[in-house]
C-alpha cells in the first residue's frame, strides 16, 4: 500500500498519483480519500496508460466524481449525507443551547449519519441536480 499527499488539489492529486503508479507499477487500484484525488487518479492512470487496468474509487461525489463514473473511469463513490449531518449537527446545536436538568454531556460519544457506495447505476440523480429557486 502506497499513500500520497495531494495537498487538496487536483493537479497535485495528478501528480502524485502519477509518481506513485510509475514507482510502483503492481498498483492495480486507487483509493481516493476526498473530493480531488478521484479525478487526479482519473488523469494519472491515463498518464501512465494504464486505463482500464487500475481501478479508482472515490471519495464524495462532486461534479469531477459523478462524471468519472459515468464515463467508467471511476468505478464507485463513497457518498456521504450531508443533509443528515447538517441536521443532526444543528440539531445538537440547539439542544447544546437548551436549559436542561440532565448532567452529562449533551451529544452521544459517536454519531453515525450513514454513507453509501454509489456506483454508475446510483448516479442518475447527482447528473442534474433540482435547481433551487429564492423565494420572492
């Protein structure tokens, strides 16, 4: 197992990705561990010419993410639920804030707001996004 610093970019993802397959030729698969890796992996396996032989999955599902899978060039996603985790976070927010007879702490050691792996058949729905309207 090989690890790699991409400094939160994609062209550094490239980079180092590319460094990485070429000094270790054996890698046959790529864990991306957030949004950017994904589609530097995408770019380093086809720098080393090795599409269709490394296996990339991917962290998120942005725009760059959602796209590789489509194509093939990204076989799966881990996709978080940020909506859960806006909810639940607010929700501790204002319970932090509420007067209580309760001693302890207000939130439970580990909080779980779920992931799932999307993969090309899942992806439908983060192709077009609704679009979200201001009221008048």
């Amino acid at each position: 197992m090989a690890t790699c610093n991409d400094e939160g970019k994609v062209a550094a993802a490239e980079s180092a990705i590319t460094a990485m397959l070429q000094a270790h030729p054996e890698i046959d698969a790529v864990f991306a561990a957030h949004g950017n890796p994904g589609p530097g992996a995408v770019a380093a396996v086809k720098n080393v010419g090795k599409e269709g032989k490394i296996q990339i999955m991917g962290f998120d599902f942005g725009m760059p993410v959602v796209e590789g899978i489509d194509k093939g060039q990204i076989r799966g996603t881990v996709g978080q639920n940020p909506y859960l985790m806006g909810y639940v976070s607010m929700m501790m927010a204002w319970g932090a804030n509420q007067k209580t007879r309760v001693d302890g702490p207000h939130a439970p050691p580990s909080i779980n707001t779920g992931v799932r792996i999307l993969t090309k058949k899942d992806i439908g729905v983060y192709k077009s996004p609704p679009a979200f309207v201001s009221g008048k």
